[in-house]
C-alpha cells in the first residue's frame, strides 16, 4: 500500500507532500489542473523512462519519493536476494539531476533500473488513459488469461524451458552454418596440412640446415685455410711444431741451472703438446669438411621450401609452422565431430521440445476451462455498465509453433450488439466501450492477484450517468481488497470515494503550480457540485451532490 508521496521540481508541482490511505480516493479538478502528472511522476518510480523536461525548474534536481508497505514474503526474498534491508516499510526514491541523469534508491540503498522495475511492478499497477490498447496486446491477453487460471507457476516454468530451448536451437543453427562453412573448408585445410607434412619438418632443423648451407658455401676458402695453417704447423721440415721442439730440447739443457729457465722450459713443452694437438685437429676438421656441390644443392632447396611455407603463413621458426599444422589438424577433426555434436544438440532439443509441448497443452487446458467463465463473468458486470447484450469471447486457437506463451493465439472478440457477429475487440469497441472492458478485467484481476495498490486515471472515459455510478460500485468494491487510487471528471464516481482529493493550479511568484488538497464535508460537496454542474453551482447541484454522496455506501 502507499503510505505517503513527495514530489519536488516535477513539472508543475514545486513541492508536494501527500499521505494516502487504504479504501478508495478519488482524485478531481480543472483540466490541466496537473492530475495526470502525479501519476507521471509515479511511474517514475516503477522505472519508467526519465528525462530533464520534466523540471520545473532546471537548475535543481527533481525528486519522487513514495513509502510503500513491503511485508510479505515476495519482499524478503526481492530484498534478500539485491542484498538490501529488509523493511515492511519501504522508501522508493528517483532522482533525476539537470544534467539528465537519474539515480534510483530502495531505503537509501542504490538500485538500478531493472530492480526498480522488479519492486515496483509488486508495489502498484498505474492505468493511463491510454492503457484500454493492451486489450489488444498478445502479452496482456496472456497474462490475464494465465493469472485468472492459475498458470502463473505454470507460466513461468514453461518460459524457462522455453528460453533454454530457443538458446540451444540458436546454438544448433550457428552449429549447423559453421559445418556448411567447414565443409567448404575441408578439401582447403587438407591441402595445407599435406603441404606442410609433406616436407616432414622437425623442430630445430632450420637452424642446422642454415649453418651446413654457410659451410657447404665456404667449403673450398675452408679447406685451403685449414690445409695451410696444418702445414705451418707440422707438415714441412721447417714447421712450427718442429722448431718449439727443437727450441724446448735446448731450453732442456740449462733448465737444471735456473729456476726461470725450468720454469721456460715447462711452458715449452706445454707450447709444444697444445700446438701437436691443434695440427691433429685442424686435419680432422679438413677430413670432415664436404665440398659437395651436390649435396649444398639439395639443402639449399630444401630450406626455400621451408622459407616459402614461413612466408605463407607468416611465421619464422620451424616450432610456429608445426603448431600451424597441429591447428589445421584440431580444425579437421573438429569437422569429423559436427555430426556428433549436431545429433546431440537434436536429441536434447527433442527432448526438451516433448517437455514443453506437454505444459503447453496442460496451459491450453486450463486456458479453456477459464474462458468461458471470464466470458461469463465479464458479459454480467457489462450489462451492470448500461450493455446489456453485450458479448465477450475469449478465443483461444491452438497453434502447432510454440511461442513464449506456449502454443495458444488469444484473441478477445467483442459485440456491444445483440445479433452481431463478436469480432476483434479493437475493430469493434469504442472509447466508452473500452474503458468498461478494462474496468470489468481489471476487477477480476483483483480477485487473483495480491497488488496493493492501483491507480486509475480517467477509466471512465466515454461514460456518463447511472453507468459512472456503476463504474464507481465496481471500484468501490475494488477497494474493499485493495488500496484504489482513480482520476475522474465524474461526479458519480468522484462521490464512491472514501477519500477525496482536490487539485488545483495556483500562481506562485508569477510562476504556476500545482497543488494537491484533502478535501471533506462542505467542500467536497462544493466540488462534486461543480463537477454537477458549473464553477458556481445551484442549489440543484448541491443538493444532487449530498444525494450522490449519501449513496456511496
């Protein structure tokens, strides 16, 4: 229920506090009077959109505040599961700076937007003027007709496997695509794959490959190196190991009178061992060497063909091209397992899909066993309303496509006249006509649903006389189970209320606001009067005021 409503900087109204009771409260005054923007600024608080052309003034921030009730078990779990306080007395707060941006509060507790419509949708139904269009709407007519049959729970485990059942036929058509797609593929990815195995590289085998190139290329500049520095050092009579010999075996002979002379001695022959082992290795390194032209040739070629495959797919060692062959290879097997995976996504669709189509006909059944009681039901309250031949059909078409509301087309038919054809109610029914219906629906909601509150602004449209007096009997029972809140013009239902409320429009430091008023006793039977009749009323009016106002118990 509401408690209280504050309102600041919100287009005609500067500042506005207001407590609210339970029962019905009518709302009444002059036309631009600003009725309809308390309800605007309502919304605000069940997440409707929000902008800076609703300050009044745009150099300050514009505030909408509402203390609601919020016990019961629905809030616990909402304020347990957004880690928020638990209260049974709630304040909602928007705010909505000059620089357009809007921040929302649950008892001072930032919430964002998606929360603030969750919480709100439990706390209060707002209907506009122009809400009788969702009589026509697919998601309305569900709703209604699934609340009043008891398919809520129903409803919603349906809409789970329904949404995991759209996701994996998503994933089945991606699934199918990308294996049309590899298939065209297939023939490409062997192609390159076999190109790289086909030179059966191994890892590191560049790198030798390069360093054999450069002695293969410089083999005969080797050979003559190697070939002279071995016989320097021991291959002529005048050799360099030769004379360190001879120069070691004279050096020998006085080593015996001076320790420097041993010690020249001891480096001699040292000299002369490491130079014996040099010239020993300079000629097994000529042995080792190849001059062969034929076998630089083939190495020569082998490493183009590498260098072409790095360029080709753009790497520069050997590790980088084989891990390019092992992802051709996961690419080609992932190919081979698509018929795998596509069967197992098929066989857990099918089995899901048997899943929905039994709840979908358990709600078709408990859809038309419902039907005709709301037909029923709502032709009764129509003719309670001045339409007394009046029909109302729920027609429920089975479908074999499954939808979000599973496999039903609900449409409303309509006939305000005996021996017409019902025919889709927004081809048929006017203004007046229209806000009966959604009277007479809204009426039936309340009987199943535990919404604390509701609002109405202006349902009474297109209706006058005993049939506004009616209207407000409906409503007045309304309130009996709910908190009921309605904007009217009308005098008859404007006397059903428990509570009266009167806004007017004032100038302010030659600036225009709105203003709201708690009106009761002489007064309010001044404004029905008006309402009756004129800004002066006669003493006719007042007298049918107090009439209208003793009846509305």
């Amino acid at each position: 229920m509401l408690r209280h409503l504050k309102i600041e900087n919100y287009a005609l109204i500067n500042k506005l506090n207001i407590d609210l009771q339970s029962g019905m409260t009518v709302i009444t005054g002059e036309t631009g009077a600003g009725k309809s923007i308390l309800l605007d600024a309502l919304g605000l608080l069940t997440g409707k959109r929000a902008d800076t052309s609703v300050l009044q003034n745009a150099s300050k921030k514009c505030i909408v505040e509402a203390q609601f009730d919020t016990e019961g078990d629905w809030f616990t779990a909402f304020f347990s599961n957004n880690d928020l306080d638990n209260q049974t007395s709630s304040i909602i707060r928007r705010e909505i700076s000059s620089t357009g941006t809007s921040r929302a509060f649950v008892n001072d507790t930032p919430v964002n937007l998606q929360q603030l419509k969750e919480i709100g949708a439990q706390l209060v139904d707002i209907h506009s003027q122009h809400q009788t269009l969702t009589l026509s709407d697919a998601i309305f007519k569900y709703k209604f007709i699934d609340t009043l049959a008891e398919n809520i729970d129903l409803q919603i485990d349906y809409r789970k496997d329904f949404k995991l059942y759209k996701n994996l036929q998503n994933q089945l058509s991606t699934l199918l695509e990308n294996e049309q797609q590899a298939k065209k593929d297939k023939d490409y990815y062997d192609f390159l794959l076999n190109e790289i195995l086909e030179i059966k590289l191994k890892e590191g085998e560049t790198e030798t490959l390069e360093a054999e190139q450069k002695l293969l290329s410089n083999s005969q500049n080797i050979l003559q190196i190697l070939s002279n520095a071995s016989i320097h050092l021991g291959g002529n009579e005048e050799n360099i190991i030769s004379k360190i010999n001879k120069l070691k075996l004279e050096m020998n002979s006085i080593s015996s009178l001076n320790k420097n002379f041993e010690a020249f001695n001891d480096r001699l022959q040292s000299l002369y061992v490491e130079l014996k082992d040099l010239c020993a290795e300079i000629e097994s390194e000529q042995e080792e060497i190849n001059n062969d032209p034929t076998r630089l040739q083939f190495v020569e070629e082998r490493l183009s063909a590498i260098f072409r495959l790095f360029k080709k797919h753009s790497v520069s060692s050997d590790a980088e091209l084989l891990k390019i062959a092992n992802d051709f290879d996961d690419k080609l097997l992932s190919i081979s397992n698509y018929d795998g995976q596509i069967e197992k996504l098929k066989s857990e669709i099918e089995k899901i899909e048997k899943k929905l189509i039994s709840r979908a006909i358990e709600l078709t059944k408990k859809r038309n066993s419902i039907s005709p009681i709301i037909s029923k039901h709502i032709k009764q309250n129509l003719a309670q309303l001045g339409m007394p031949d009046a029909l109302f059909i729920v027609d429920i078409q089975s479908s074999k496509t499954l939808t979000e509301y599973g496999s039903d087309d609900i449409n409303f038919l309509f006939t305000a006249n005996k021996g017409s054809e019902a025919k889709e109610l927004s081809k048929v029914a006017s203004g007046g006509e229209m806000s009966r219906l959604m009277l007479c629906i809204k009426a039936m909601l309340v009987e199943k649903t535990s919404l604390p509150t509701i609002i109405f602004d202006e349902i009474d449209t297109g209706v006058s006389g005993d049939i506004a007096l009616k209207m407000g009997n409906i409503m007045f029972a309304m309130a009996e189970k709910m908190q009921l809140l309605t904007i009217t013009h009308l005098a008859q239902i404007a006397a059903k209320g428990q509570h009266h409320l009167h806004v007017i429009k004032e100038v302010v430091d030659d600036k225009t606001n709105s203003n709201i008023l708690e009106i009761s006793d002489e007064k309010r039977i001044q404004e029905i009067a008006k309402m009756l009749s004129s800004a002066n009323p006669t003493k006719a009016a007042v007298e049918n005021a107090k009439e209208l106002l003793d009846l509305k118990n």
